[in-house]
C-alpha cells in the first residue's frame, strides 16, 4: 500500500489549495477552498491547516511544505525573501520553520529584487518557477505567469536574474467595474465572444504600449461612432491590456529567448491566444501541476528520505 510522505500547500491570499503526497509522489487526496490568507489570518493559519489534515486522515508525523501569502508579513510566519539574482535551488533551502506545531511545517521564501529603479517581488509563484524550469537549465527562458498580478521572469543557466510584475488582471477588474467603460462592457457576458476585437487590441497594443491608455477609450468611443459590441469592448480592454503586457515584459529579453507559459483554465487560452496572435513561440505548463512539482522538489530537500522517485 502506498503510503503518505508528506503535505503539499499552496497558500494564497483568497485561496487554499492541499495536497496529500504518496511516497511515490502520487497524490492520494486534495483540499480547496476559499480560505486563503485574509481568511486564516482570523480564523488562525493552524486551525485552517488542521480542518483540513483532518478531512483527509493524514497522518499526525508526515510533514508540511508550505508556499504562498501564508509566508508574508502579514501571514502565518514571515518566510522573508531571496534576493535576485538568484539560483532556482535557493528557493529550496530557504524554507522557515513554523514554531509551536506538533508536526514539521517550513514555509518556503519569496523572491525579492532590490533593484532601486525596478523594486519587484513575489510570494507563490517562485514555487511555480521551480516546478517549470529544471535547475539544471541552459540558455534564456522567459517565464509568465498571468494572473491578478502577472509575474514575467527571466532565467539564464538556472539562475533567476531578474523579474517583472504587471498588474494586467487587477487592472482589468478595477476598469471594467469601477471606471467609465463599466457601461461599454455592460451585458458582455450575454454576447459571444469577439475575437477579431481581441486580435485587433493585442496587435495594436503590442505595437504601441505608449498608447495604452488612449487605445482602452477607444472601447467606449468605439460604442458611440460604430456600434461596438459590449462583448467587443470587454475583448478589446482585454486585449489591449495583454497586448501591453507582452510588450513591456519582452522589451528586455534575448533574441531567441524561450517562453514557457505556466497557466491554466481563461488565462491560459487568453495568454495562448495573445502569443499565437503575435506569432511568439512558447510552451505551456499547467499552473497546479508546476506548483505541485515546486513544492514536492522543495519536500526532497528538506525531507530527502520522505519520498521515493517514481
């Protein structure tokens, strides 16, 4: 019978996710919910960890790796940061220990870039990193990881030399509920998707970024003069955000540079989309099974006798 060697978290700020790791590195249960950071910093990080332990019987002296917002300031127990330029294994030996638990709990770093004209940080998606790019690397791979907050990285020879951040979802939240163009995307979710909307916007913007903020009106005013669709203007803000992205992210890399998209579910086909669209050559790996990989490469640091290789 296979048994279990050790919990894998993924802890961010409105989610949790846990995984219950086989010595083989199969996953024999999983745990998802809502209670991420902002929930547990009330309810208490032990107290969620334990529900959740509990619903899935693991066994009181198999350990826990942990990464995400549980290791931030404001979190369970300050993981701090690894400074770029940074090897990917200095993630793995940076994990913090939870004091006062019965069981092995470590909390795996953030990456920080000091830089004073370019500060930059991340907290969850380092886990994501190690879980996409091998340690052992060659060459330039550049990294993106979209979400509310996309994180863009650069690595050479297994070394993270730099990254980016930019806030393409959040941006697009705060716009199309809270700003002028609320009214232009109103009903949006009634229509089919436009996707000539979507292909003229990443074109445009990846040409143009400095124009940016002028293409985005081009949604309500296109509304007014043409006739665009509401489903048009969701996908032309979309697109033009994305479009923007991309430009600001690869104004900086290498002739030839590999991408590796790690996404899954809307912002996968989104960002798919938006490289073909462009005609950038990338891969894609799923987002869960690169921070499954992350954090079970971290548990065979730490805990090198607690799961065997399959």
């Amino acid at each position: 019978m296979t048994r279990p060697a050790y919990v894998a978290v993924d802890w961010g700020t409105s989610s949790f996710r846990l995984w219950l790791i086989a010595e083989d590195g199969s996953i024999l249960g999983e745990r998802r919910s809502g209670e991420g950071m902002t929930t547990a910093a009330q309810t208490g990080f032990a107290q969620v960890l334990q529900s959740h332990l509990a619903a899935l019987a693991a066994p009181d002296d198999i350990p826990v790796i942990v990464c995400g917002m549980a290791g931030a300031r404001q979190g369970w127990v300050e993981a701090g940061y690894i400074d770029t330029p940074a090897s990917l294994s200095a993630i793995l030996t940076g994990a913090v220990s939870v004091p006062g638990q019965a069981r092995d709990v470590r909390i795996l770093p953030g990456l920080a870039q000091r830089d004073r004209h370019a500060p930059d940080v991340m907290r969850g998606e380092e886990t994501q990193l190690l879980g996409a790019i091998a340690a052992e690397s060659k060459g330039e791979q550049i990294v993106c990881m979209p979400g509310t907050h996309s994180k863009w990285v650069r690595v050479v020879d297994g070394q993270v030399t730099g990254f980016s951040t930019f806030m393409t979802g959040e941006l697009f939240d705060v716009i199309t509920k809270h700003s002028i163009l609320s009214h232009a995307v109103a009903g949006a979710a009634d229509q089919p998707a436009d996707s000539a909307s979507f292909e003229a916007a990443i074109k445009a913007a990846f040409a143009r970024p400095a124009l940016a903020t002028n293409l985005l009106f081009t949604a309500r005013a296109g509304q007014l003069l043409h006739g665009l669709t509401a489903a048009g203007a969701q996908a032309l803000i979309s697109g033009t955000l994305i479009g923007a992205e991309i430009a600001g992210a690869l104004s900086s890399a290498g002739q030839g540079a590999a991408i590796t998209l790690v996404a899954s579910g809307r912002l996968q086909a989104l960002y798919e989309d938006a490289f073909r669209i462009l005609s950038l050559p990338f891969a894609t790996v799923d987002a869960d099974a690169a921070v499954r990989r992350g954090l079970s490469a971290a548990a065979r640091a730490i805990w090198p006798n607690n799961e065997r290789k399959s």
